[in-house]
C-alpha cells in the first residue's frame, strides 16, 4: 500500500521546525497572547447588568438551555409571539 504523501515526504514525521520568538511574556508582541484580553482592558466602570438581554443567552433558551436571566426569556418569548409560525 502506498504512503501518504505527507508521510511520505516526511512532512508529518519528525520534531518541529518551529522556532520560538520573544520571551513569551504576555507584553512581547510576538507572544500570542499578547493580543488577548487581559483584564486591565475592560473598561473601569463597566458591570454585568442582568436586564440587557443577550442573543447567546436567548437563543440558549431557545434550545432549552439552563443559562439565562428573565430578560433574556421575556425577549425569546416575544419573539415566539410576534413569530408563531417559526415555533
């Protein structure tokens, strides 16, 4: 039987050939993390308010999931409302 032609060209055999860059700290710009959020980014003053409904969370509900809050199912249930056939 015939090898693959990765295998074959040793393209999925042997060690990396990948060379690290930077020191790996999340400020080195050649870190990939380095472009994630910490949390020094989110705004000072922002909170988690409950009554803004969120389409994950909503569309969760939907699928009958656990994870919402009752602004999320007022929206989803209006939606079922304005949209019966869709249900």
């Amino acid at each position: 039987m015939p090898k693959h032609p990765d295998t074959a060209a040793g393209w999925a055999q042997g060690p990396s050939h990948v060379t690290p860059r930077g020191n790996g700290a999340p400020s080195d710009p050649t870190c990939p993390q380095a472009w994630m959020s910490g949390p020094d980014s989110i705004a000072p003053g922002f909170r988690f308010d409950p009554s803004v409904p969120h389409p994950a969370r909503v569309y969760g509900y939907w699928l009958g999931g656990k994870d919402h809050y009752p602004a999320d199912r007022e929206v989803a249930e209006e939606v079922i409302r304005r949209r019966p056939g869709r249900w």
